[in-house]
C-alpha cells in the first residue's frame, strides 16, 4: 500500500473504530468514494441491471460475491458492514433507522453493490481552484429528487437523484469539463439553473444532506447522484436492505483521478522518453 493510499484506509479504520460517523467529502482526496447498495441475492440480477439501465446515478465500481463483506478490486483490508460512517436500515422498502456497524446483520445471501460517487471529482475541482459550497461551509452535499425518471428494471424504479454544487458561470463550465472525464463519478452533470425543470421546488429543502449558502453569482448545478437507488428501494420493497447513509461513503483505494489528466500524464511521459 502506497502512503497515498494509506490516507483512504485511514479513513476506513476510522470508521471502524467508531472515531468518523460522518460525511465523508473532502476526505483522502483522490481516491474513489462509493455509495452501498447491500440486497438479498436473489434481488442482485435486478438490481445490476437497474445500474446497467442508469449508469448516470449508478455507476457500478464493484459488486462483492454473496456474504462476502469485501470487494477486493476497491480496497485491502476493507469491510463493508464496518467501515463506513454510517449505514441506513430498510425493511419492504421503509427506512427502518441507522447505525454505524452492520456487522451483526450480515448474512451469507447478501450481495454488496459499490456505485460510484460525485465527492470522487471535487478534489480535481478544488485543485483548479474551483470551491465545493458543501465543504468550504461544513455540511452536507444536499441532494433532491427530481422529476427526471430512471429506467425501471424488474422491480427497481424511480426517480433520479441530483447533489447540487452553486458554483460561478465560469467554474461551472470548468466543473463540466472535470466531472464529464469521471462517469465512473457520475459523469458531468444533468442540469444547471433553474431547479423547478427538473422538479425541484425549493433548493432550501433538500430531501437529504444540508441546504447550502447559494452566492448572487452563482447558479446551482445539478449531478446525478448515488443515493438514487435508496428512492427506487420503494418501488422494490425488498424485506431487507441496507444502503449508505446519504453523504456518508465507502473510501475505496482505488484513485480518481480523471481521464482527460490521466492522458496528459502519459503524454507528458511519453515525451520525456522520446526526448
């Protein structure tokens, strides 16, 4: 393991240790963060093809083997019914409650889903100056449901959820540019403006995370978000179900860095050998 990468273990041991059970943007940036998505087997062909149907929302990063509470492609010494923040508890699609170790409710036929996340992209915004609202005020990335509808497959459906950043016309253009070379961080974003097209009534009212500050010259610029599959859970109604808490993510030790960087560094590398 790389010291880079000891940051986002840092961060897991952490949440394993009880010492972080919040929000997880801004931290160990540049590697990958996950929302969870932890359903019965029999329910994960759907629930694949929901992400195979809308991988704007559900960019899927991994998937475990059944009762396995590892992914080993995204993380050594990694345990999905520990590391997290904070997990969210389902039954026939109700949210039941939270808790920060799920570890006493593993079962050998649950089947992990790891999809990718939008704090994934914001340490390649902040980098060119760019600030992230949620992080320069404290709080939570504020999500909403939208009107715009994802594509049922079997017994998942529902709407899109969006995470919103206020950002300058010009940082806006640049953050497009950033995030479209991520779609595995769900890509550039579905909409900017006026929050009432996409069906958003009020950007004060976030249904999860924390409302943010919105400055005179800044537009709200709209994401696809992977707390999506946590409104379809309703229209599945598994018995029992297990999700991220919104905001509080899997650090994964897989790096994030973006494509459109990623070809410049082996271009620049390329020109050094050829002199």
């Amino acid at each position: 393991m790389t010291p880079a990468s000891n940051a986002a273990a840092a961060i897991r041991l952490a949440c394993r240790g009880g010492a972080h059970d919040g929000p997880t943007a801004g931290l160990a940036p540049g590697f990958m963060q996950a929302n969870l998505v932890i359903l019965p087997a029999a329910l994960a062909r759907e629930f694949r093809a929901f992400c195979a149907l809308n991988p704007k929302p559900c960019p899927l990063l991994g998937m475990s083997e059944p009762g396995a509470r590892a992914i080993p492609a995204l993380g050594t010494d990694l345990d999905l019914a520990t590391d997290l923040p904070r997990y969210r508890l389902w039954r026939d699609g109700v949210l039941i409650g939270e808790r920060t170790d799920i570890a006493d409710l593993w079962r050998d036929d649950l089947v992990a889903f790891a999809i990718g996340c939008s704090f994934s992209f914001e340490a390649a915004l902040q980098a060119e100056g760019i600030a992230v609202a949620h992080i320069r005020q404290g709080r939570n990335v504020p999500m909403y449901r939208s009107a715009i509808a994802c594509t049922p497959a079997g017994r998942f459906a529902g709407p899109m959820v969006v995470s919103m950043r206020p950002l300058r016309a010009a940082d806006a253009i640049r953050a497009i540019e950033i995030s479209a070379a991520m779609p595995e961080a769900h890509g550039a974003p579905v909409h900017l403006g006026d929050p009432a097209l996409i069906g958003i009534a009020d950007l004060a009212r976030p249904d999860y995370g924390d409302a943010v500050a919105i400055g005179a010259d800044e537009i709200p610029v709209f994401w696809a978000c992977g707390v999506t599959p946590q409104a379809a859970l309703a229209a599945a109604r598994p018995d029992f179900a297990i999700t991220h808490a919104p905001g509080c993510m899997l650090v994964t030790d897989r790096p994030s860095m973006p494509v459109a960087a990623s070809a410049i560094a082996i271009g620049v590398a390329q020109g050094a050998g050829t002199g």
